[in-house]
C-alpha cells in the first residue's frame, strides 16, 4: 500500500504548483491535478479493503486519514463537502483511539476538531496530561494555550502558546498565524483585566460582579474580551458577556453604550430579537451620542423584520 504514498507525494507537489500560480482558482474541480484525487481514492479504497479483510489498525486507518486531507484540499471551497470529509478524518481518529487509547496525534487531531465544533468540556484536564506525558512535542501545548485563553487566563495562554511555538521544528510545515494572532489578543485582553481588577481578583480569568472594586465600566471592558470574536467560540463566553453587561447596566442605567452592546449580542448572537428590542430601546432615555441612537434605531429595525420573519416561518 506504501507505494500509493509514493506516487502522492509527487502529484501532491505538482497540486500545490498549481495553486501557487497568479490566477489560479481554489474552486471545486478547478486548480488540481485530477491525478491527485485519483490516487488519492485509490489509497482509501485499498486500506478500508485491507482493514475489511484484516480489522482496523492504527497504521491503515491514519493512511486513510492522509487520503481523506488530500481528497479534502481539491475540495476545500465547497463547505459542504469539506463538512463532510472532516466528520469522516473525526470518525477515523476515533477509531484510533479505540486501538490505542494514549495515541498523541490523534488525541490532538480529535480535540482540535471538537474545539472547532464548539466542545470545550473536559478539554483541559486531558490536555494538561498530555503535555505533562509529551513535554518535548509541540501539539497539545498550543492546544492547551488556546484553551486557556477561551477560559480567559490570558496569562496562561501567553505562556503555553509563546512555548509552543517555540517547539515547532523547522521541518514541520505549521501554519502558526493564527496562534500569533491569538497571542496577540491574549496580550491585550489580560492587560484589560490588569488595569481594572485587582491582583486578588482578576486571577485565572475570575470576575467578581459583585466586588466592590468593580464599577460599571471594568464589567463594560470585561463582556467585550468574552464576546471577543475568537472568544465566542467558547458558547459559554456569549453567556459570560451578556451576564457582564446586565451587571454593568445594574451600577450605571444610564451606560447607554452597555445597553447598545447588549442589545447587539442578544439578537446578533443569541437570536432573541424581542428581548434585544426591549434592550435597545431603553437607550433612546439615556444616550446622547446621535451615533449610538442611530446604532440602536438600525438594529431595533433589524431585528424586528428578523422576528417577523421568524413568525411567519413558525405559522406555514
């Protein structure tokens, strides 16, 4: 079966120059060797035949997996069938896992995808055994510091994404823009939260609401680093947020611009458009910035075609 991966190595190339060339489109059926996928398939179907024939192994169950990924890249602008493709690369790392329990990359690879879906539970604990079982690979630490930072200890996630970058060899073709750009929010998010909460009280990503200490601008400056457009991956932190500015509202009813993100994160969000309507409009007897009452007109107007709509949905 080796001799599949062989030939993919070749026409794998061969499919990345293409890419690479000015004008080339990344489109279904478009910019790849047709080549590619041909041996590709070729590779899947003869290692789910061996596994037919012999039972799942470790060994043929991941070559299926690079078969899928390369199926994967010549469709990678159709969301559909990428969707399609990753539950079956997920299904196949499970597996693995069935074989062998304490296998690394498959662990990384399955929580990897399960963060993506939004499924944070129970992520840490087995990402700190992990990295304290494999303290010399690179994988799940950057996993561990972007969980870390969904639970907002921006200090922790500093530290394991700053490391973990650091581990990648110079071999491994790792596309680490992404975690730069994580490093980058995690440095001005846990700055926020130095400059308004006390030392005692802002450990580990912990707000007291109820603190003497916190006043209705530093709940303000809080619910905007969990509705964070990469923190909201965590379903929790939209919770978090919108708990935040209720709280901000609540020492300061006149913080129009509480109620005007409030009513934002309530129906862009949340989909509760009666309740954002209710939110935004309040801010027509507190604000006194024209920009912000035509924010909230725009949005009241948004949401209540949305509601409308939705209505009429629910009686066909």
């Amino acid at each position: 079966m080796h001799k599949y991966f062989q030939k993919l190595i070749f026409l794998f190339a061969a499919f990345m120059a293409v890419l690479s060339l000015p004008g080339a489109a990344p489109a279904v059926n478009e910019g790849f060797n047709p080549r590619v996928m041909e041996e590709a398939n070729k590779m899947i179907s003869g290692y789910e035949a061996e596994i037919l024939k012999n039972g799942a192994s470790v060994d043929a169950l991941e070559w299926i997996i690079r078969g899928l990924q390369i199926r994967k890249e010549a469709y990678f602008s159709d969301a559909g069938a990428a969707r399609e493709i990753d539950a079956k690369i997920t299904e196949k790392y499970k597996k693995i896992l069935e074989i062998d329990p304490s296998n690394y990359s498959a662990s990384c690879e399955l929580i990897d995808s399960e963060m993506n879906s939004g499924s944070f539970d129970g992520k840490s604990g087995v990402l700190e055994g992990l990295v304290k079982n494999n303290p010399l690979r690179f994988q799940a630490r950057l996993l561990k510091g972007r969980a870390l930072f969904y639970a907002a200890d921006f200090d922790g996630a500093i530290m394991e994404i700053t490391k973990g970058v650091s581990m990648i060899p110079p071999e491994e073709k790792v596309e680490t823009g992404y975690y730069k750009k994580l490093l980058e929010s995690a440095n001005k998010y846990a700055a926020v939260m130095k400059k308004n909460a006390p030392e005692k009280e802002s450990g580990g990503g912990v707000i007291k609401e109820d603190s003497k200490s916190s006043d209705a601008k530093f709940l303000y400056d809080s619910a905007v680093v969990y509705l964070d457009e990469e923190m909201i991956k965590c379903p929790s932190n939209i919770d978090k947020g919108i708990s935040l500015l209720r709280s901000a509202i609540e020492k300061d009813p006149g913080f129009a611009d509480a109620y005007l993100k409030l009513g934002e994160t309530l129906g862009g969000l949340k989909g509760e458009y009666k309740e954002a309507m209710n939110v935004l409009t309040k801010i027509d007897k507190v604000a006194r910035e024209n920009a912000v009452l035509k924010r909230a007109r725009v949005l009241r107007q948004k949401y209540y075609k949305l509601n409308m709509s939705r209505g009429k949905k629910k009686r066909k």
